[in-house]
C-alpha cells in the first residue's frame, strides 16, 4: 500500500510535468514501479539548510517536510536541541515514525579533528553529547564534518584517519554512525577522493561517507571518484548544483543553485552510482537566500520537484 507521502509525490509530480514541460511521468513511473517491486530506488530527503532564512523551528521542518512529500530528513543538531528543550522530542520522534518520514542523518559541528589533543578531547566530549541527543531523537547517523581545521595546516591524512576512527569507536557505542564528511574550501578535507582514502585508513567497518555534489567540484574532484563508492560507503548524498561562473576556486556555499540548474554532470553521476547499484539518500542542501522569498511549502515542494526531475532526465 502507497504511504500518503508517497501519493502526494506522485500528484505533485504530475503537475510538475504539465508546469515544466518535461516527460517526467513516464521515467518517475519506473522508478516507482522499482519501489514497489522491492528493488532499490533513490530516496529524497530535505535538510533544513534549504529552509535556513525562514528561521523555522524542527517541528515547522519536519510539517512541511512531510507535506511536500519528501521520504526523510535531515536535521540539524543545533535545532533538535532545541527542541529538547522546549520537551518535544518524543512527541516529533513520533511524528516522523507516523508519517512516516525517516530521520536519514544529523548534522552537526563537533571538532573532533582538531590536531590539539585537548581541544580534540573536548570535541569528541562534544560529539558524544550530539551522538547522545540524535540517537534519543531515533537518528542513527552524524555529519562528522572538518570543523576546526578548515583553515588550519594540512594534517596528514593518516592522522585523520586514526581521528576519525576514535569518532567511529564512540559512535558504535551509541548507537550512531559518523559520517565523514568534507568541505570543498577547506584546508583539510577538502576532496571526495581524500575523504575515500581517510575512511578506507580508518579500518573500521562503521566507515563511510557523506558525499557532495557541489563540494566534489569546489574541492577540485572528479566525479569519477564516485566509482569507489557503495551503498555500504555512501549512505547520504547532499543534492545541489553550482553555476559555470564565478569560477571553482571562488564559489561560496550560497552560491548552490538547484539540481539541474547549472553545469554538474548529472548524467555521469547517476550513470555511475547506478553501475554500482548504489542508491543514497539523496537529500536537499542549498544556502541561496534568493530561493526563499515565497513561502517554505513552495520553497520545498520547488526544490522535490528539481531532485525528482534530474533523477528522472538522467
């Protein structure tokens, strides 16, 4: 049987086809039909990034979320914590098991890198906490991002390597998976392709990573890098775009542009996650204020509405 969020997708999208002037119908078809057969299928999710100007609280996140049909979400720690306080937590756990809409990753900022042995002890103090707060949520995963070493000396990747496997430990015994992330300008971490080699380095069955559309090419990385990637390795995939110009070494977060928008190789992206029957959840992250001058619902149902047709075109 069809979820109401599934159902709510599949009309939405057959507007989006009339409005857009696009044959989505017949493409998104099969990939429900591969839902419904019980093989894989991409899955979308919004992280409330995209949202970030209209200042909502989780709760608002997660209503509009479910109403413009998404298949999860991915909240940020700073606003689940604040939820907490406010004694809502069990209430919207609930609320997304209902819906039902799946908790696919948190995002959060602990510096668990840094190369000062006693800031790294408070960061993964920090990152214990966040683990703690996610997993009470129902969330089973963590960005573990380079926070703090973004514009500090180049650390060796084997020394990140060993970093981050302190952060995989504490995660096994919390029930939540670190995710490694990296940051297209950043000093460290900045490539797909070093995040690969530092999760492979870590020896440790729990690693994998949170990959980037825009920062794979602010980070100056091929897409080809995606061919070392498995539905075992790459559970979330941020879903963004960037434009021709300014130029790489100068694109900023807010200069992401919805998917399909500007010149990434969806094509080849697609081509080479599917060869690897590799199926991430693939979840909205924008930082473009100018995308949020209607109303939230629009803005959401906008941005499902552009992951669904770049899944469908290529």
């Amino acid at each position: 049987m069809k979820t109401m969020s599934q159902m709510r997708r599949r009309s939405f999208l057959a507007c989006v086809g009339m409005s857009a002037g696009v044959a989505v119908s017949g493409a998104f078809a099969k990939e429900g039909k591969q839902a419904a057969d019980g093989k894989p299928r991409f899955r979308f999710s919004l992280n409330p990034a995209t949202v970030r100007p209209y200042k909502l609280p989780f709760r608002e996140q997660i209503r509009i979320a479910i109403e413009a049909g998404y298949d999860g979400i991915e909240p940020w720690v700073s606003d689940i914590r604040i939820a907490k306080e406010k004694g809502e937590l069990a209430e919207l756990r609930a609320r997304c098991a209902d819906a039902p809409l799946a908790l696919i990753n948190a995002i959060g900022f602990a510096p668990w890198a840094v190369s000062d042995a006693t800031e790294r002890a408070k960061g993964l103090e920090e990152m214990k906490r966040d683990m703690a707060l996610v997993a009470e949520l129902g969330c089973t995963r963590i960005a573990a991002p380079p926070a703090g070493i973004t514009g500090q000396p180049k650390v060796p990747l084997e020394a990140l390597a060993e970093r981050y496997r302190a952060v995989l430990e504490l995660g096994a015994t919390m029930g939540v998976r670190p995710l490694l992330e990296f940051w297209g300008a950043s000093a460290n971490l900045s490539r797909l392709d070093e995040a690969i080699a530092v999760a492979a380095a870590s020896e440790h069955p729990d690693a994998a990573v949170l990959a980037d559309v825009y920062h794979t090419y602010r980070g100056g990385c091929s897409v080809e890098a995606f061919r070392f990637l498995t539905s075992a390795t790459l559970p979330v995939l941020h879903m963004n775009d960037y434009p021709a110009t300014p130029e790489r070494g100068q694109l900023k977060d807010a200069d992401r542009v919805w998917p399909g928008d500007g010149i990434a190789p969806w094509r080849r992206i697609f081509e080479i996650l599917r060869g690897n029957s590799c199926y991430p959840w693939l979840s909205l992250e924008l930082f473009h204020a100018e995308y949020c001058q209607t109303t939230p619902l629009e803005t959401v149902r906008t941005g499902l509405e552009k992951m669904l047709v770049a899944v469908t075109r290529y």
